[in-house]
C-alpha cells in the first residue's frame, strides 16, 4: 500500500458518501443499542426512575450545540470540525485542546466499548450453555475476560475502517437496521406490558434526588448522546458538505426518540434496583424477563451489533480529526498520510486501533466492568462537555453580527449555543467541584472522587502540553493564524462509483 508523502501537497480524502452514509456513522457512533442497554441502568443508578426526565432535560443544550456545529459546518467543512473552527474564533490553544480531548476521549470510549463487546460476547455464548472454556469460568462482568475478547473484535473493526468509510457504512448500516427493529419491537413491547405503573413523575426533573445527581445524571446523558458530531469528521468525505449537518441533525433526533422509549420501557419493566442493578447486563436482563428463548436472546445480539459498529464509528472520526490536526502541522506526519488504495488515512486509523488496545489494557487496573464503565463515563463525559460548549462558543463569536442583521437567525445562530456553552461549562464544573470535595483520599475505585477527576483533568492537562510542544518545537502556522487547512484547496482523489 503506497503512501502520500506528508509536506508535498495537502493531502485529501475521497468524496464518496451520501447523507444516509453519514446518519449511518454517526448513529454507530452514539450507539443508542449501548446506551440503551448499559447507559440507562448506570444513569438510574444516580438520578432514579427519572430516566425520560434526564434525557429530555440533556437534549436540550445538545441541540443547541447540533446547530452551532450545523451552522458551522455550512460556512467551513473540515475534517477538524471544532478544532478548527475553535481556533479561528476563540483561541488556537483552545481550538487545539477541542481537538486534543476529543481525540483522548474517543480513544477512551474505545477501551470502555471493547469491554462492553467482550461482555456481550460472553453474555451471548452463556445463553448458549457455554459458562467454561479451557477450565476458565466465563464471567461478563470480568474486566479482563471481556477485555480480551473485545480486543480480538476491535483489530477486526479497524482493519475494516481502513479499507473506506463507504465500507464500514454499508456495514454500520446493516447493523442498525437490524438493532432499531429488535430495540423497537422489546421496547415497545414492554411498555404495553410492563408490571409496573406509568407515572408522569418520570418526567419531572425537580424530583430529582440532589443538585449532584441531577448534575451527575446530565453528564451521564451527554454521554449518550455523544458521537452525532461523527457526521461532520467524514463531511470531507461526503459529496455535498450539506449532508454532515443533515445527516447530524437526524441522527440526534432519532436518538432521542430511542431514549426515550428505553427509558420508559426499562421504568415499565424493570424495578429501580434492577435498573441499577444489572450494569452491562441490563439489555439482557430485559429480555429474558419479556421472552423466552431463543427470542429472549435477540437484545443482546443488538448490544453486540452496535457496539460492534461504535468500536468502527469511533475510531473513524478520531483518524480523520487527527488527519486534520497533522495537515496544520500540529500533529506528527504519520497521522495525515493518505492511501492512495483506499483514499483513506489508513496508518492513522491503524494507529488509532493500536492506542486503544494499549489503553484497554491499562483498564485492567479497574477489575469489574461496572466500576470501569461509571469512572469512564464520568471521565469521557466531562471532557466532552468542555469540547461541545467551546465549540458552541466558538459558533456564537463567529455569527454575533447576526444579531445585528435578524433578531430571529441570531437567536438561533448566537444566543442558543451560547447558552447551551454555558450549562455545559458549569454543568462540568460544579460535578468537577463535586467529585473534588467528596473524599479527602486517593483510592483507584470508581467511587472515589479523586480518582474520577484524576482522568480528565489529565486529558486537559496533557493537550495543553501537546499545544506546546506544536506552537515551539513543530512551529505549527496554525497557532499564528487559527486557520486549518482548507479543505476544498487541494485537488480531490478521483471519486469511484
């Protein structure tokens, strides 16, 4: 496979894809099977049988942040999104940390996505009369067994993603027609006979326990929604830039539907302690109590689909974000070298797969899956919100002359993602603030908040030192200027049909 070499001409990504194929990569990469099946248990855990209350209550800045990358998107595609969009209105030590932490977080989100295939894997080969092999008693709730397994399925997901990304939406595709027709049918099943009573206090956020709860459980729900801003990483990739804001805004309008219906047919089916309960084993949980076997067994064949096809959509953007960052000069040339087979970054991508191996390793120091699922989501989940509200702001700095222009675009255009930014930052910093005052010891536990604060502030921490060794020691232009690359500038490989 020959490579572009990096520093003669810009390199560029083919343009292959429609809006279908990126509502496809972005709804892999959200997940909504995953988060429907281990999310929910983990966010009752926090805030109760308030699970639809939660997940209305955190659509709310999310959408505002869809627009700002939306309306972003329209005047500037890239393959940096907010990493370059962040840097040209705000700050490019900002704009770099954007693209710094989503990079960090994603590789994250992997680790923890490995586990979670590992565990639906062994799950499934449980419900076949499978509970030993080799002597080994299989255990879904093993960090190191579901590990394991989950690692073999990760290198199989990265070598698929570096053949295109037309390949892998055909393939994402395929899965979630496969997990919405198994999660609409259970869902809207158990709501019609579920035991337990509907109560329209599900709805209702201020029966919430605490402020900490509450705060807790946004953040635990910005985790869910995650991922609809895969859509703009491939939008040098689609035929018509449009379709990265089209296929995003579908993409999390179709999650929160699906959220909601999980949540009210968990809160149908299921008690408040086995919602909280049954962790990764929640979607199987709900299916045995609704059918018998083999049917019982459909859920977790979805859990396995989607996070199957989210181990591919994260590593996807994350490869591209970085392709981005190393055509400024920010990041080594390794990162933007472009397969002239595949028209894909293709050493990136394999890169990508090989740190969250690396990093899935490094979680063995957290010996339960649940543990290890609650002190990533919290991790992954502030920094996210720091990302998404930079990226809100950077959007309300660079259309503020509309409010001069119509009242009416500027709310929409200004005021919304501001304001969304705002509920983000201080939503992140009162649950820093939080996990800071709730112990006055370090201990690697997922209860500890020391050790919960510990992850992202050094994820912040170190993109800021990486900015610094850009800005001096690469002498990256973009910290001068803020401007990435244009994406249009270069001449495109040719299109195959």
């Amino acid at each position: 496979m020959t490579q572009k070499p990096y520093g003669v001409d810009p390199p560029s990504l083919r343009r292959t894809l429609g809006v279908a194929d990126g509502v496809a990569i972005a709804a892999s990469s959200t997940a909504a099977t995953t988060s429907i099946g281990i999310g929910l248990g983990v966010t009752a855990g926090v805030v109760g049988l308030h699970l639809p209350a939660i997940m209305l209550l955190a659509f709310l800045p999310i959408l505002g942040i869809a627009g700002a990358y939306s309306r972003l998107n329209k005047v500037e595609p890239n393959a940096g999104n907010g990493y370059v969009w962040v840097g040209r209105s705000l700050s490019p030590w900002l704009g770099f940390l954007v693209g710094w932490v989503s990079i960090v977080a994603t590789v994250a989100f992997l680790a923890y996505t490995t586990a979670v295939t590992g565990s639906a894997m062994i799950q499934l080969i449980g419900e076949a009369g499978v509970h030993k092999v080799a002597g080994l008693t299989l255990d879904p709730g093993s960090t190191a067994q579901t590990t394991a397994v989950g690692i073999v399925v990760l290198v199989a997901v990265t070598l698929t993603a570096v053949t295109g990304v037309k390949t892998a939406a055909r393939l994402q595709s395929g899965l979630l027609v496969f997990e919405y027709v198994v999660l609409l049918g259970f869902c809207g099943y158990g709501i019609v006979t579920g035991p337990h009573p509907f109560s329209l206090s599900w709805f209702d956020p201020f029966q919430i326990p605490s402020t900490t709860a509450l705060a807790q459980g946004l953040l635990l729900s910005v985790f869910c929604y995650w991922g609809f801003e895969a859509a703009f990483t491939v939008n040098e990739e689609v035929r018509d830039p449009r379709d990265a804001s089209r296929a995003g805004t579908i993409t999390l309008v179709t999650m929160l539907g699906l959220f909601l219906l999980g949540s009210v047919a968990f809160q149908r089916v299921l008690s408040e302690d086995e919602l909280a309960g049954h962790g990764a084993e929640g979607l199987a949980f709900l299916g045995n109590r609704l059918a018998d076997q083999p049917l019982a067994a459909l859920p977790l064949v979805a859990l396995m689909f989607s996070a199957v096809a989210s181990l591919q959509a994260g590593v996807i953007p994350t490869a591209r974000g970085m392709f981005a960052m190393s055509r400024d000069r920010t990041l080594g040339p390794v990162w933007s070298r472009v397969s002239t087979r595949y028209g894909t970054p293709a050493t990136g991508t394999l890169l990508i797969g090989a740190l969250a191996v690396v990093v899935a390793g490094l979680a063995l120091v957290i010996p339960r899956l649940a543990d290890m699922i609650m002190a990533t989501v919290n991790a992954v989940g502030i920094v996210v919100a720091l990302s998404y509200a930079l990226t809100a702001l950077a959007a309300a700095v660079r259309f503020r002359g509309l409010l001069r222009e119509d009242w009416r675009v500027g709310v929409r255009a200004v005021v919304f993602p501001a304001l969304s930014a705002c509920a983000l930052l201080g939503l992140g910093g009162y649950l820093a603030w939080s996990f800071y005052t709730s112990t006055d010891h370090f201990e690697v536990s997922a209860d500890n908040g020391w050790f919960l604060l510990l992850t992202p502030t050094v994820m912040v921490v170190s993109g800021f030192a990486a900015a610094a060794w850009a800005k001096w020691v690469r002498k990256s232009p973009y910290f001068s200027t803020g401007r990435g690359t244009d994406a249009d500038a270069p001449q495109l490989l040719a299109t195959p049909n």
